[in-house]
C-alpha cells in the first residue's frame, strides 16, 4: 500500500468509533503527531519489527574504544569548530524532503529524544569492541523533513577524506535507517563523541558492520537511487565491499 493510503488508512481506524474516547484521543501525542506527520506513521513502522542488535550493559563497555578508518578532516573549518564546541556546525538534510533543513548539536541534543544504547561495534577488519552511543533516532531526524515518497535511500555525506581528496560516504535504505538503533550519535561513553571516533555526529548502526556508521557526517541525503551519481552506496562499496553489511 502507498504511504498516503496506508495513513489514511491507520489514522481513520483510529479516528473512527472512537466515541467518547475521541476528546483524550486527540489530547494524545500519538494523534498530535499522525495529523502533524502524515507521511511518517508508516515509515516508524517500516523500521519497527527489524530484528534488533543485542544490548549490553555498562560492565560490557570495552576500556578503549578503538578507532579505525581516515585521519579526522584536517580542514580548517573542521578544526576551527573541534576547538569552539562545534559552534556553527550544522548537520544538513536534503534532497527527496520536503522541509530541508540543518540542525545545530544543540537541536540534535534538544529537539529530540535521546537513545542510550550498548552495542558492539564489528569492523569488517575482525575486531570488536563495545561501547556506549547516545543521540537521536535517525528517523526521528529525517521524520522531522518529511521524505518524500520517492525517497529510498539515505545518504551520508562525511567531511573526512582518503588524503587523496575522495570523500568518506555511506549509504542505506529507508528501512534501515528507521531501524530503532540505527542513531545520530553525539556521545560515546557519555562524552561528546571524540574527534578520533567521528565528532560531532556519526551515525551508528550496530545490525551492520563497522564500515556502514558513517563518522564526522556533515550531510544527509534523501535520493530515489543507488548506483550512477550516487556511486555504489559507500566508500568501500566503490572499492567492492558488499552494499549490505548485515552482522
Ligand atoms: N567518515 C568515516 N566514517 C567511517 C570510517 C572512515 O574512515 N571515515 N571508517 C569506518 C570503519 S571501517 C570503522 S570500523 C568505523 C570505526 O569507527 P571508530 O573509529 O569509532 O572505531 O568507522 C567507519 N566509519
Ligand atoms: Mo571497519
């Protein structure tokens, strides 16, 4: 079923037969936010019902979390923000959304809910480790834009390169990116994510391997296709890593 229909569809059962019920109903945030959102019932619903990575608990956590990929961007903007606390960094969403938008660290700290999660980290190299991230959801982010339904893929667009000026990006598919873990991480071990760990925000995905969480992002994308333009979906997947990095 189509996006618009299946929303008709869920928030009519909902509206409907109601009755007496129908003053708390709408007092309620779930009503607020399906007559606020009406493209994105179905999609908290694409994501939900994934299986879900396992869940560790603090006496988990690895002493160090290790760090692995490019040099942190060198440039001078990126610097200039590491020593101001990201002042004036924005993380910006286009592309197939209706409302474009960039949010500062402190909207991404604010304006959503925040998710604690305990997870281990695979790198396709054969080492893990364990650790703890904290942000938004990524799909309470994009939900906020509104993706259109021509929207299949989200891509991340990092501010780190290969010192031979190809830039770091990563790619997945709308399901996948509403999955309830994948998040937009500000915080590792209850600190600001690290430079070395992908400051200010990298995604973390832990039901994919390593190389799909996309550090020090700086743009998302919304596009209605892999491949051409949009490259293989990754770095890596330009170098022939597989697309889907499933652990
Ligand atoms: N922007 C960017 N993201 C990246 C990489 C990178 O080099 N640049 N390396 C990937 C790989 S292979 C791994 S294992 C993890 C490492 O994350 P960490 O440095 O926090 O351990 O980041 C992934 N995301
Ligand atoms: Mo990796």
């Amino acid at each position: 079923m189509r996006r618009g229909g299946f929303l008709a569809f869920a928030a009519a059962g909902m509206l409907a037969g109601c009755g007496r019920l129908g003053d708390t109903l709408t007092e309620s945030p779930l009503i607020h936010r399906i007559l606020a959102a009406p493209e994105r019932l179905d999609l908290a619903l694409l994501g939900a019902g994934q299986p879900l990575a396992r869940e560790y608990t603090a006496r988990d956590l690895s002493p160090v979390f290790r760090r692995n990929g490019f040099d942190p961007p060198s440039d001078e903007r990126y610097v200039h923000w590491s020593r101001s606390g990201w002042l004036g960094y924005r993380l910006f969403v286009r592309g197939l959304v209706e409302r474009p938008q960039s949010f500062s660290l402190y909207e991404l700290r604010n304006r959503f809910a925040r998710r604690d999660q305990i997870t281990r980290h695979d790198c396709v190299e054969g080492w893990s480790v364990i650790g703890k991230w904290s942000g938004p959801r990524l799909g309470d982010v994009l939900s906020v834009c509104r993706p259109t339904p021509r929207a299949k893929f989200v891509v991340f667009h990092c501010m780190d390169d290969d010192n031979q000026g190809t830039r770091y990006y990563e790619s997945l598919d709308l399901r996948q990116a509403y999955h309830p873990q994948a998040l937009l991480a500000y915080a590792l071990n209850d600190q600001p994510v690290p430079v070395e760990n992908g400051a200010p925000i990298r995604l973390k995905v832990p039901t994919q391997l390593g190389y799909k969480s996309a550090k020090y992002v700086q743009a998302i994308e919304l596009v209605p296709s892999l491949g051409g333009a949009y490259g293989n979906g990754g770095y890596w997947e330009d170098q022939g890593y597989e697309w889907y990095a499933g652990v």
